[in-house]
C-alpha cells in the first residue's frame, strides 16, 4: 500500500491515516476518505471545484462525471464566457480542447451564450456532428451564423460530453492559439489572460 511519503509498504506497515493526514478525499493506505462532488476533484487530498480560471473572460469548467468500477466512464465540461464590461466581444468562437488521455467526444449543445445572440455550433461535414476530431488529437467546435453579426452573450458558450475509460486523473484544457474569436479585438483581449490552464479531473 502506498503511505503519506508515497512509499510502496506491507499494509500491515501502513499506519498513516485520513485523519491524521487531514485528507478529506482521496486514499490513504487503502482507506477512501472520502468523495467529492460532481463538479470537483480532489487534489492533494481537498476537494475543489475544477475549473481552469476563475478570473477570465473564458474558462474550461468540470459540470458532471460517471464512474463505472472505479474508472472514469463519462465527464462533461462546459466553456463559460464572462468579459469584463471593458473587452470587446467577439461574433465567433473557434474552441479546441484537448485531453491528456484518450477522450471522445459523444455530445456539444450549444450553451445560453450563443442561444441567446441566436448563433449556433457548425455542423461538420461529411458526419453532421458539431464537432470534429483534428489531426493533433484536440477536438474542435465553431460557433458561427453566416448572416448573424450579433455579439456572444454572457453565459456558457457550449457544454461537451466526453466519453473515456481512465482510472484518473485526466487533464483537460483550452487550446492556447490565435484567432479563438474574432473579429481580432476581442481575441486579443482574450489572449492576455490563463484561459488555457488545466482542469484536473479525478475520480
């Protein structure tokens, strides 16, 4: 069993505990100590809410998770956009999400952001889904509408469902590149804060 120094020990050689260790998740020498919500992982042994930052106009977000014999089996993350009142908004929004483990796509509904400047996810040919896998593993959605030049609403932009099978924990996040929204005003706003950092999903 593994102990508070990560040491490979005899169980009967494993004598730290939750309490003493003051984990209110996680294991310790084969104890669980405990679950966190759907909307969190446990990370050194607390429970927090996983989300990649709290302070940007976009952020990557843990909305629910489905465990199946100890494995991660289903996640499901959302994509929220809250500007500061300063920062232009953008009329599209080009996403790429990529996994530290092999994760499918298997759902993207288009969030209150969009639903509300009346814009949609594209549809991807040949296969009608609104997302498509790319050569370097990312996943890609397109918020576009060719005669809309509504501005995006606060809110969630778009919720996707992803299908693994992954004992934990699996990061996710928000491909760092240009041109994420246009026109380049907004993009530029966006590219100055940490909308890319990781959400860690755990069991």
């Amino acid at each position: 069993m593994c102990n508070a120094s990560s040491e490979c020990v005899a169980p009967e050689d494993c004598k730290d505990t939750c309490e003493s260790q003051k984990l209110s998740c996680g294991e310790m020498c084969g104890t669980a100590c405990g679950s966190c919500t759907d909307s969190q992982s446990c990370v050194q042994g607390s429970c927090s809410e996983a989300i990649s930052c709290e302070s940007c106009p976009l952020s990557l977000r843990l909305v629910g998770k489905k465990l199946s014999g100890g494995k991660l089996q289903q996640v499901t993350l959302a994509v929220d956009y809250a500007p500061t009142e300063l920062e232009p908004r953008p009329r599209i929004a080009d996403l790429r999400l990529r996994g530290s483990r092999a994760a499918v796509v298997r759902a993207a509904v288009a969030g209150a952001a969009l639903t509300k400047a009346d814009k949609s996810l594209v549809l991807f040919e040949p296969w009608t889904q609104p997302w498509r896998r790319r050569g370097d593993g990312s996943y890609q959605v397109v918020a576009y509408e060719p005669t809309n030049t509504q501005l995006l609403a606060d809110g969630r932009v778009v919720e996707l469902t992803l299908s693994l099978d992954e004992w934990g924990p699996v990061k996710f996040s928000l491909q760092r590149r240009q041109q994420i929204f246009a026109p380049p005003e907004s993009d530029s706003a966006l590219q100055s804060s940490s909308y890319d950092s990781e959400v860690i999903v755990t069991r």
